[in-house]
C-alpha cells in the first residue's frame, strides 16, 4: 500500500472464522514523541518497537531536519542522538509532515520557543486541516505564524527569539494542544502551565517525566492542571514502545464479529487515556478479556483475548469517555452496525476535524451498506441490524483517511455482500501491515481494477 499516488480501491468479503496472533505496530502516539523527546536530549536515546508507519517516518525525517541525527538500526530498532533543548538548527528545505497531524502539530509546538524559521506541509487530507488551535497558544510564546486562509498548510512559523512561559487552558480536548503547548514550554524559562477541563491521553506528559522534565500534574477544579519548569536537560532513555490500541482495535473488532473467531493481540497498550474503545466494547457484552496484565516503559499492558460475540446490545456511550477512544469511533461504529439495538455516540464533534469528517464519512458509508444513521453536529447514532445483518455491497469514500478505510474494510468482513473503498492506500500511514496481518488471521482482501 501507499499513502500517495494513484488510489489503490480494496474490497473485502464475508470471512470464515479469524483465528491466531495478531501482532499488530509499535503505538504511534507513543513512536512520534519517542523521536521528538529524543531529538530534545542530550545524548543518544535508543528505541524498540517504533511503529515504522508512514506518519511515523516522516517525524524521523523532519528531527534529520532539525538536526538531530536519527539512524534505523534494525526493524523497530532506532537511535536518536539529541541536539538538546533549544537546540534545534533551521531546516534547510520544507518540512512535509505527510498525513499525520500528531506529527505536525507536535514539532511546531518544539519549535515554537527557538529563534528560527520553519515552513510546515502535508498531503491533501492535512492541508485541510485547521492548525489554529497550535499556532494561537503559541503565538503567546511569541512565535508568529503565517499560512494560509483558515489557519492551513502550508504555514511557516517564525520561532520566538525570547521566549515566555503561558498559561494556557485548552479550549477543547486535544492530546495534540496539550503536547504543543508543553513543547514549547520546554525551551521558555520559567513555568509554563497547561489546564485541560477534560484528561486526554498522557503519553507527553509521561514520558516528559522520563526524560527528566520537572513536570507535576494534579487534579482541581479547575480541571487536570500540568506545571512544566522550562529550559531542562533531557536525559538520553531506554524505550520500549507498547503495541498500539488504535491499531489492535481492528483486529478485536474483526473478531467480534465475525463468526466463530477467537483472536490473541498480545502486548497492547492499555493507558487509562486510550483504552475507552475496550470498556465500551465489553459494556456492550463483546467476549473481550485482558490476559498477562503488566507495565512495561512505564505504561500498563496486556494481551487482549478476542472472540466472536453475537450477543452484543447498543448503548449511549459516555460523551466524557470521548478523548479516550477518539480515534476509535469509526470502527465501533461497525461492530454497533453488528449489535442489536441504537448505539449513541455524544461528544465526539471533534472528529469532523481529523483526517476527514469523520462522522459524515462513515454515515454515509454505513448508509450505502444499509444501516440507518443518525448524526448531529456533535454525535451520532448507529441503529444495529445483529450479527450478519449489514448488507453491504457498497463502495465507500475513504477521503484519504487510513482510520475510514480500514473500518469498512473490517465491516465487509461480516456483511451479506462485499465491502468495498475507493483508496486503501492511505493505511500505510499508521498501520503498514494491516493487509498481511488480517489475511494471516483469515480475512479475504481484493484489490480491485483501477
């Protein structure tokens, strides 16, 4: 698969029961900070387990840029010699952040509080997405920014010259605000603070600590306050990257469907911040169990057990539970296409500002399948048709979005006729062994004529 170039249209049709491992990539949130902390330190940082995505590549090559030196040793196997906070030299070319708004959004937060210049860029699908909400909080740094109309790539942003810290309450729950802010923070003397009303997932402020940032979090009423004291020496680390949740939600949500599976995804992530997809499955009544439960590099973990659960019920998920799964929701959407009963979906107007709209991208792609959606600006309502019950046979817009394309492409694993996208290609970005890994456990992918 490719994420760029001519559209590569996939269908997948009804599977036999899915059996066996799913070994599914290293957790890009945790791969894309990884680079970026240790491109801030001071020494060589050595790393196992990188997801070796699209987006994910394109982050190591943007710390080149910066100057970091950045050798790949081995699959999953990474070095990062760092240039230290603040040390970051000016790229000589355009920085082209691909697909990935984790990616982009993060190293302009880096960047933000050292004096040079930097000119962002991205595929299609990124230079339609709004960057507003990083370019204004770092504005209050002192960093300046100039793009095009709506806050939109390309955008070059002029790095502060003499930096302050901020005080600065996220507006709406951001993981990738959060992250920005507290970049910049590094390199601005003093103490910056960042306040979020509702907790997104923790991965920044986590490994900030492991990297030997003085950063402190505590619960108020103001909401999830994070003190960061700026201008640290970061300390080299050791790093083992879990497996991620976002990519193991596809095969567990594959094998809940479809008849007569049981499917082991060992080693995945299970950070309180990103495991909302799994609680909400088993409130559903999904045959989902968490086996060999452990930490590893300072997240919980655990090998999640998978099998066919024909039994499962629509339910109103808790808006609040929405940072925790926002990546999620277009595969639960599938699986709720497969229960019995409405799943209500409340709080998630945050993705229509991902990589496509994406709840009008699986509305009307669950429509054409036969399954009656509702939505509203900020929700959406899937009524499930039961175990088998999805028509299917529809083709289905991915608008260049990997999470989109996977998702219908694990709906037509279980649907009366096959289920067709317009463009796989764009799964290269986050989950480069998708095809392999799901034809090795059963499922019957074809590429289609162009």
């Amino acid at each position: 698969m490719s994420g760029h170039g001519d559209p590569i249209p996939m269908s997948a049709q009804k599977s036999g029961p899915l059996t066996g491992v799913a070994e599914v990539p290293g957790d890009k949130s945790i791969s894309h900070r990884a680079l970026l902390f240790g491109a801030m330190a001071v020494g060589e940082t050595r790393i196992s387990g990188l997801l070796e995505g699209q987006d994910v590549l394109d982050t190591a090559k943007a710390m080149r840029a910066f100057g970091a030196k950045v050798t790949h040793v081995g699959p999953g196997e990474w070095r990062v010699e760092g240039v230290g906070v603040g040390g970051f030299q000016e790229p000589e070319d355009v920085i082209d952040c691909g697909n990935s708004g984790t990616g982009v959004r993060l190293i302009m937060g880096a960047m933000a509080t050292s004096p040079i210049v930097a000119t962002f860029t991205g595929d299609a699908s990124l230079r339609g997405r709004p960057m507003g909400r990083v370019t204004d909080p770092i504005a209050l740094f002192g960093a300046q920014s100039v793009g095009r109309e709506g806050g939109r790539l390309p955008m070059t942003i002029v790095g502060a010259a003499q930096a302050v810290p901020v005080r600065y309450v996220v507006p709406m729950p951001s993981a990738q605000v959060k992250s920005a802010v507290l970049l910049a923070g590094l390199n601005a003397p003093g103490e910056t603070v960042v306040i979020e009303k509702e907790a997104t997932r923790d991965h920044t402020e986590r490994m900030l600590a492991g990297f030997g940032a003085d950063i402190r979090v505590e619960e108020t009423d103001e909401g999830r306050v994070i003190t960061l004291v700026g201008q640290p020496e970061l300390k080299p680390q050791t790093i083992v990257v879990p497996r991620d949740p976002s990519s193991a939600a596809f095969p567990v949500c594959a094998a809940l469907i479809t008849e007569g599976s049981d499917v082991l995804v060992p080693g995945i992530g299970l950070n309180p911040t990103r495991s909302g997809l799994f609680t909400t499955l088993r409130e559903m009544g999904a045959n989902l169990d968490y086996e060999n439960m452990r930490e590893e590099g300072g997240e919980p973990v655990a090998d999640l057990r998978a099998r066919y659960s024909p039994d499962m019920v629509g339910i109103a998920v808790p808006p609040e539970r929405a940072p925790s799964m926002i990546d999620e929701y277009p595969i639960l959407s599938v699986v709720a296409s497969y229960a019995k009963g409405a799943t209500v979906m409340d709080g998630v107007k945050e993705l229509r500002v991902k990589e496509s709209d994406r709840i009008d991208a699986m509305a009307l792609g669950l429509e054409a399948c036969g399954v009656t959606v509702e939505e509203t600006e900020d929700s959406f309502t899937v009524h499930g048709m039961g175990p088998g019950g999805v028509p299917g046979g529809a083709t289905c817009k991915t608008h260049l979005d990997h999470r989109i394309a996977m998702s219908f492409l694990i709906c037509g694993m279980a649907s009366q006729k096959p289920v067709t996208v317009d463009d796989a290609g764009p799964v290269v970005t986050s989950f480069p062994i998708f095809e392999p890994l799901m034809e090795k456990l059963g499922a019957t992918f074809h590429r289609e004529d162009v």
